[in-house]
C-alpha cells in the first residue's frame, strides 16, 4: 500500500489522549444532564428513571477526570498515536464507508455494496476491471441468494431493484 | 445422574440431522470468522444473528455457538503460519507458534494448537455439565439483591483483573451503562436521556455497538498498519498429526493447570485474552523448558491455546445459569436468547431443559467435529489468507452492514455501526478495553432493575446490600476483586521488605 507518505510525524499520542479523556468528561456531563432532567429523586415508585442513570454519569465525570489527569502527567508515555500517512489510510475507509452506509438507505444494499466494493478494490487494491467487477457484482448476488432465499431476510432495496421488480 | 440422562437427551435432540448440518455449517463459518482479520468471535456471531431467527431455538444456538468453537480454532492458524493472530486470545500462540513455523515446524505447532484447544475445551464442557445445574439450583434462589451482586462481582472483576488501566477500565464499562439506559425506562414508562431525538427511543441496540467497535473498528486497525498477508505453506499429513500426539501427553501438567486457569478466567468475565497470556506466562516460569519459551517450543503453544479455548467455553457457564455471560461473545449469544423469547439464567434449567442439554451436548460434539474440520483443512484456509485485504475488507464491511441493518431492520443502525467503528477504533488505539463497554451495555437494564428492586425492598436503604450471608459475601468477593489489583501490590511490597 501506500508507503512513500510514511514520515514519521502525525498527532501526539498524549494530546489524542487527553482528548479522549475531555470527551469522556463531556459525555459524562451530558449522562448527568439527562438524569436530573428525568428525576433522580425517590418517587411514588421507587428511584425515579434518572436515579441510576446519575451515578453512572457521576463515575464517568470522575473516571474520565482521572484518565485526564493521567494524560497530562509529565511521565505519560509519549510518542505519536499514529503517522500522517496511516491515518489518510484510516480515513480513505471510514469517508467512503460513511457515504456507504447513508447511501444503504437511499439506493438500497445491493448497488450501494457493489459500488463500495469496486471502488475499495480499484482505488485501494489496484485491480484491473474484470476482477473488480466480479467481486463486486458477485458478493451482492450471493448476499441476495443467501438472504431473501433461503433464510427470507429481507434487505433495504432501490429504485433499481423496484424496477427489476425484486 | 439426572444430569447424565439429561445429557443424554441433549445428545438425541443435538443428533438430529438438521442440528448436525447446522453445526457443522457454524464451525466452518466460525473458522472463516476467526481467520479473517476484522471479524472476530462476538462480532461474527452479532452479524450471523439474524440469520437464526427463522430456526428453532436449540437449532440456533448450536448454529451460534458452534461459529464461537470455530472462531478459538481458526485464530490459531494465522497466529501460527503468519504471525498475525486472528483473535486477540491468540497473541500468546505466536510467541513460540511462529517460530515452530518458521523452522519448519508448522504441521506440529497447529496439531499441537488444536488439540490444545480441543482438550480445554473438553475440561471445560464437563465442567459445565457438572457445575452448571448446581449453579442454577443455587440462584434460583436469589432475590434482587443478590442478581445485583452478582452483577456487581462480575463488573469489578472485569476492573481488578483487567490488564488494561483501572479507571479506563471504569470509564468504558461506564459509557456502556449510560448508552443502555437511554430510551424507554422500562419500570417508570418514562423516557430519558433521549434529549428529544427519535432516533434513541429504542436506545442503543449491543448487537449494533459489537458489530461496530469489534468489526470495523477492526478493519480501520487493520488499515493503518497497512497490513499485507505473507506467510508460509502448511501442510499436516496424519503422520505429522500422530507424532505430535504422541508427544503431548508429556505436557500434561501444563495442560492440566492451563485448563484450570483457563476456566477461572473464563467463568469471571476476564476471558480468553487474559487466561491465554496467564496461562503462557506460568508456563513459562514453571517449565524446565522456560528458557527456551519465545524460540519455537511446543508446550508455548499448548499453555495459551488450551488456556483461552477453556476460558472461551467456560464464559458460557454463567451465561446460562446466572444470565451473566462471561465474555463478548457470550454476551451475545445471551442477546440471541432474549430475541428468541428465552430468558437467560437459572429458569432456563427448569423451563427449557431440551435447550439447555442439546447446547450442552453440542459443546461436545462441536469441538470434536471442530478439531477434525480444521485438521483436515489447513491447506485449504491457508489459502483463503493469502486473499489479499483490499478484496477482503471491503466485502467484511459490507457483511458487517448487512449484520447491522438486519438486526431491527432499520437504515439508521448502519450509520450507528460506522460511528461505533470510529469509537472502537480510537478506544482501541487508547487504550480502552471495549469488552466491558459491551458487557455493561448488555446488562446495564438488568442491573439497573435488580438494583432498584432492591432499593424499594429496603426503602432505599444501601444495608440491603449486606443484609444476609450470602449477598455479603458476594459484594465483598466484588470488593476484594474491584481492588486486586491494589491489594497485590501491597501484598508484593510487603514480601519485598526485608525481614
């Protein structure tokens, strides 16, 4: 695959880290949001909804205040958590995948997958077209042979397989 | 001897030959899924799910489990032939199973990796059978209170024994309760944490966070190490597979403690990870060989893998007789449970006992069959593993998006799955174990409605927790196990001040 961008630079492992941890904070604030919203007092029936979900928030707040703390040591491990290079790899899967899997529910599974696939193994892998386009029509039929016929689950479907009447 | 006839039942109803097919269709299946990279044991299961809704329980559980037997096989072949393990539980059978391979060893170190791991799970099984009734009889007795504390035990066991840092183990188990209690509050009928989108009413499915954190978080690893299969020929003929045999019995001590080690870890949710390296590691001080561990010697590839197949099969006891299930993958395998209207724990002994015997008795059989598929058919997936990963991985993806819309038949989970494949990525990278996340996002309701039923019984009063013999003991064991990992340090410091 790609080596040539192989520098050894990218983002420091201990700024990713402390980002993680600042998330984990904010979710934990938001946990605890929603709780007291939902009550977390002691109602006719019992602990109200929120009454649970509070101390769990409460322990993410903390654990990730923790974690924070840990980052920010000056004895963290330090280093990088991963060169430029591998996260544009990172990236040149997760875009199309995303597009992928908002594309599923408009164009339905079938031409979404085929047009994935051929694009992963063409872009990424480098094949010629006759391989790319038996993968990439193949796997989908026998998805749709293994689905709808013999274990008759039903997956989403386009325009096109409305027009092939499917 | 109820047992045993019950187990004999198991066997009848395992022998039907739809059962059989159906477990030899989930071993081969589960060989493939532990082979390739990006699918791993809980998230081929998670994605395979769907597929049983149609089959008969029993049916469907064979078929699952049989993929989980499948899955601790297939992750030795990559460990040994290309260094590369298939499952984190296989880490420990490169060290000395790579370079079996690489003196030309390589029929040797997988006969010896399957039989392994064929005997631990055998230990395990008849563990199971023996042990598993017992346990069940015993919680049917439990009120509220003491599911809490069962539950509590198997949290902080998860914190004390896991190798990763305490308070990420905390903050990931955390964000799993959190994501399982939004939604619909299923004692009050009150809505929380839904923050007024439509999308959260149902709150957050486990099988959807599996197939993402495991799955494509997976795959993105994979894609930044850039990873190129290269790796040698196998062959293993009989003659290969019968001097091999006849050399294990000599490792019968090393078996015989890993099994232990294995089941241990197994039953509290430590897992296969954790046991198959414990195991290694005392191998490694204990043997008279030690020095040699790490250089290609036979009994490093028996410790771990009859370590994590024991632990791997054992997670499966609390599953089923306390509804607690000892790893991710067994966590899902209690998700299947629930979808095919069975409720997991000690009830199951009582109400569905041709379910619980024939998966019982299919432990049994899908392991001997495992062991003769995958002895018979190295050559074969070895060459699978040299499909090269720009074909492989997109058609993993796309099985995982299939796996994710199938689940509750709805569009908007395939987008849930990439966002959960991006968290498990970086959690991965991070640091942070994701099996407590999954674990916790499981059982967050059930604990949380054993944890309030509790509270009302006592008028909100914490003493409830510590009110009888039994339920102490369980929360101390929990305490006790939520700080090990303190408590050996002390117990290290304290031996290493002179006297």
């Amino acid at each position: 695959m790609n080596t040539q961008e192989s520098s050894n630079s990218g983002p420091s492992h201990k700024v990713v880290e402390i980002g993680v941890a600042l998330a984990v904070v904010v979710f934990g604030l938001i946990v605890l949001l929603g709780s007291i919203s939902a009550g977390i007092g002691w109602g006719s029936e019992g602990p109200r909804a929120g009454f649970f979900p509070f101390y769990i928030g409460l322990s993410i707040v903390i654990s990730g205040a923790v974690n924070l703390w840990n980052a920010m040591r000056p004895d963290a491990p330090g280093g990088i958590f991963a060169e430029w290079g591998q996260l544009r790899q990172v990236l040149l899967v997760v875009i199309p995948a995303t597009i992928y899997a908002v594309a599923v529910g408009y164009i339905g599974i079938y031409v979404s997958s085929a047009i994935f696939i051929a694009w992963f193994m063409r872009w990424l892998g480098k094949y010629g077209w006759p391989t790319v386009a038996s993968v990439a029509i193949g796997m989908p039929l026998i998805v749709y042979f293994v689905f709808e016929k013999w274990f008759l689950v039903a997956l989403p479907k386009g325009p096109i397989e409305q027009w092939l009447n499917l | 001897m109820e047992e045993f006839t019950n187990l004999f039942h198991g066997f009848a109803v395992t022998l039907q030959p739809f059962n059989i097919m159906v477990m030899v269709i989930g071993i081969v299946l589960g060989i493939l899924i532990g082979v390739l990279p990006g699918l791993g044991g809980a998230n081929g299961v998670a994605i395979l799910l769907p597929l049983t809704f149609s089959m008969s329980p029993t049916s469907a559980i064979i078929m699952l489990t049989c993929i989980y037997w499948g899955a601790l096989f297939g992750g030795a072949i990559t460990s040994i032939l290309f260094n590369i393990p298939g499952e984190p539980w296989s880490v420990a059978t490169t060290f000395d199973g790579h370079p079996m391979a690489q003196q030309g060893k390589a029929g040797e170190a997988l006969t010896a990796a399957f039989t392994s791991s064929f005997i631990g799970a055998l230990f395990a099984v008849i563990m199971i059978t023996l042990v598993a009734p017992l346990v069940a009889s015993f919680a049917l007795r439990f009120g509220p209170a003491e599911k809490f504390a069962v539950y509590f035990l198997a949290f902080c066991s998860f914190v004390g024994l896991s190798k990763e840092p305490p308070f990420k183990t905390i903050a990931s188990m955390m964000i799993g309760f959190a994501l399982a209690a939004v939604g619909l509050d299923a004692i009050t009928g009150q809505l929380r944490l839904t923050f007024g989108f439509t999308e959260l009413l149902n709150g957050f499915d486990f099988l959807i966070a599996v197939i993402g954190l495991f799955g494509i978080g997976e795959i993105l690893l994979t894609m930044e190490e850039g990873l190129n299969f290269r790796g040698g020929k196998a062959k293993i003929d009989l003659k290969v597979v019968l001097r091999t045999w006849m050399s294990l019995p000599r490792y019968w001590m090393t078996s015989l403690r890993s099994c232990i080690i294995g089941c241990w870890m197994g039953i509290t949710p430590a897992g296969a990870t954790p046991a198959s390296f414990m195991s290694y590691g005392i191998a490694k001080r204990v043997s008279k060989n030690g020095r040699n561990f790490g250089k290609g010697e036979i009994e490093g590839v028996v410790a771990p893998e009859t370590a994590a197949h024991a632990a791997g099969t054992a997670a499966l006891l609390p599953m089923l007789s306390l509804g607690v299930p000892g790893s991710p993958t067994a966590a899902v395998l209690l998700g299947g449970l629930l979808i095919w209207g069975l409720q997991p724990g000690p009830m199951l002994f009582v109400e569905q006992k041709e379910f619980v015997w024939g998966l019982i008795a299919s432990m049994y059989l899908g392991n001997l069959v495992g062991l003769i598929i995958v002895l018979t058919c190295v050559p074969v997936l070895a060459a699978i593993l040299r499909i090269p990963f720009s074909i492989i991985a997109p058609i993993i993806l796309v099985l995982c998006a299939i796996g994710a819309y199938t689940v509750n038949n709805n569009v908007f989970d395939v987008i849930m799955m990439m966002v959960f494949g991006v968290l498990g990525y970086v959690m991965k990278k991070c640091n942070y174990p994701l099996a407590p996340l999954v674990l916790a996002l499981v059982l967050g309701k059930m604990a949380e409605e054993s944890f309030r039923q509790s509270l009302l019984s006592s008028q909100g009063n914490l003493g409830v927790f510590f009110s009888n013999g039994l339920v102490s003991s369980i929360m101390v064991l929990g305490l006790i196990a939520l700080f090990w990992s303190v408590i050996q340090e002390g117990y290290t410091r304290l031996r290493a001040r002179p006297a």
